[in-house]
C-alpha cells in the first residue's frame, strides 16, 4: 500500500516529538502489548573477576540495561561470561526460562530484546527452549519478535585473533596486543576466555543455525569503540565490536560495508558492497553510522539512524519508522543536484533504543 502524505507527515510530526521527551512519568513494562524479555551481551569483567554465584550474575546484569531498557521489561535472562553458551551459558538461562514460563509471562508472546553476545545466546535459547520445557511438562515460551542490537550472532574477527594470542603471542605487534586486551579485559590464555571462544566467526556460524520462524528485527551501529583502536582488525564495517555482517546478519563472515548494497550507514543513496544473503528472517531495520557498540542501548544522542526494512508487518510489529529523502551538495561541489541521502528525521535528536521503542510501541 503507497504510504500517502498525510501519514508521512504524522510518522515525521511522531520522530520530531521524539527529539522534545524522553519518556516523562512512569513507563510502561511492555512493548506494543507484550512483556519485554532482556538478553545481555559480553560482559569482560566476568573474565577477570568470574562471578562468584548467579547472585553476581544477575546484579551484573541488571546493571547492564538501567541506562533505558531495564525499566521496560518484565524479565533478563541473565549469564556469565565466563562460560559457553553450550555448557554454563545454557544452564543458567534455563533456570531463568523456567521461571519465565511458570509465571506465565510470554502467555500473550514475549518481545525478545538482546545485545551484542546476547544474540547469539537468543538464538541458541529459541533454538531449544521449547523442547527444554516441555521435557519437564512445562509450556513454551511465546515468543513474537526479537529486536537484536549490534548482534554478534555471526561473531567477530576480534574473538578469532584473542583465541590465536592466547596459544600463540610470539609474533602478534603491540597495536593488535593492544586492541584483543581492548575487547577481552584480559591478557589472553588458553582456558580463561569463556564465551569468547564462542564468538569466534566460525564458531559462532555453527552454533544454532536452524531456520526459525521468529523474525529478528536488526539494529547496526558504525561508531567507534575503544579509542578507535579495534577498527583495523575487523572485516568490512564495524562498531568497534561487532563487524557489520554479523549485526546485519549476513550468511557470510566476509568484510562488507552496509546491511543492503544500495545505501550506506551514513543514509547515502550509493552502491555498496553489502550482503550476498541474509539469514532466514533476519531483518536489518536501521542502520547507523555514528553510534557507538554500546551506545545503541540509550546512551547516545546525535546520530541519524538510516531506515532499510521498513513500512512493514514482522512477527505482528508494525515497522513503520518515519523517512524522509533528501539531497545534499559537498562544499566543493559547484553544480548539480548533489548525493541522495535517506534518513529518519529527528533520529539524532533522540538515542537509538528511544526511537526504536517509541516507533514499535503502536
């Protein structure tokens, strides 16, 4: 259906009001109707300081989203990231996954939100959580959508070369040492880097990769992490963290520079080495150039956020963000209309988790 006038114009007037609150008074718990559930990302502290009991676990992870998402939610799957997600990992969630279907929470679907690490732990959890519970006579959970956000589902180069230091550092320079040290907490060693073996490219691209029929809504950040030092060592396009073929969810750990091959992360109309496929109902919705690894979870303000899905129905969530297309001329150029650029108006005036909610909250 052609979206008329009127309704850009409303979509435009909702991402402008965006820019004036954050949310003032008390928030709702849920996202459009439904319980939200938390999956936190890698967390390098539980590498050099393991947490002593889930006690730690969860206090760490409830940490993890007081900047914007905590008080939006009704349950975390909490874990250590000194375990694997097939070992400890999934063993700690299933406490929480249990506990989650008793009370009920998802009896009307549940919206998934993860980070980073986070989703590939969703993907192992939805993977297998309906079979977990129903060995022991309990319900699956429901579960809608989930909304992924710099997802290291398809790993990072950073993992691989944190994995090669740790049994091999004779040859590796400073810079590198410098960058894995960045991204661990740690002097890498053999036995001590926990999850992190998980996210080695290709461990990762093995782990739970079963089509499944809940769509994962995907949210890319470009930004820099870490001073910029990280940048160099990983494929294509990044956040510092997460290379953007993994947060686009493309099928191939080969280096690219934006979720789709007709527009930037800046919002450039441009061609782009993108993804040759993406995973079964992974869908890249926004992209954007500026924010930082972290700073797509509510911390961050002043950078445009670039729609790619859009104006559509996924999992029963109306992904209806507002758009606006314009042209834009370079100092030096003298003549001619300039480059097309897309963008949602109003996105740097807000942090990337606001718009999402606000827009997806319908």
């Amino acid at each position: 259906m052609k979206t008329t006038r009127i309704e850009n114009a409303c979509k435009t007037a909702l991402a402008v009001a965006l820019t004036g609150s954050l949310f003032a008074g008390t928030a709702q718990a849920n996202l459009a109707g439904h319980n939200v559930i938390l999956v936190h990302g890698f967390q390098q502290e539980d590498l050099a300081n393991p947490p002593a009991n889930m006690e730690a676990v969860k206090s760490a992870g409830e940490d993890y989203w007081r900047t914007f998402w905590l008080s939006r939610s009704e349950a975390r799957i909490d874990w250590g990231s000194d375990g694997r997600v097939e070992g400890n990992i999934a063993q700690q969630a299933y406490q929480q996954l249990r506990e989650i279907s008793q009370q009920g929470l998802c009896d009307n679907y549940c919206i998934v939100v993860s980070h980073s690490t986070g989703d590939l732990v969703t993907r192992y959890l939805l993977e297998n959580q309906a079979r977990w519970l129903q060995s022991e006579g309990l319900q699956p959970l429901k579960i809608l959508a989930t909304l992924d956000y710099s997802g290291a589902g398809g790993g990072t180069e950073l993992a691989n070369l944190a994995m090669s230091l740790a049994y091999n550092d004779s040859w590796y320079n400073w810079p590198l040492r410098q960058a894995v040290q960045a991204f661990t907490g740690i002097e890498p060693e053999p036995g001590k880097l926990g999850v992190v073996n998980d996210l080695q490219t290709n461990a990762a691209r093995n782990l739970a990769v079963s089509p499944n029929a809940i769509p994962r809504l995907r949210f890319v950040a470009g930004g820099s992490s870490y001073g910029g030092i990280t940048k160099p060592f990983i494929a294509g396009t990044d956040d510092g963290v997460v290379p953007t073929h993994s947060a686009c969810g493309a099928t191939s750990a080969e280096g690219i520079e934006s979720c789709t091959s007709g527009i930037s992360l800046a919002g450039k109309v441009t061609s782009q080495n993108g993804p040759g496929a993406l995973y079964y109902n992974h869908y890249p919705v926004l992209m954007n150039e500026g924010v930082s690894h972290s700073g797509v979870l509510g911390s961050e303000t002043g950078n445009i956020s670039v729609p790619v899905v859009n104006n559509t129905s996924l999992g029963g969530l109306q992904v209806d963000f507002a758009s606006r297309t314009y042209n834009q001329r370079a100092w030096w150029q003298l003549w001619g209309s300039g480059d097309q650029y897309i963008e949602v108006p109003g996105s740097d005036q807000t942090d990337m988790s606001n718009l999402v909610y606000s827009t997806l909250d319908n």
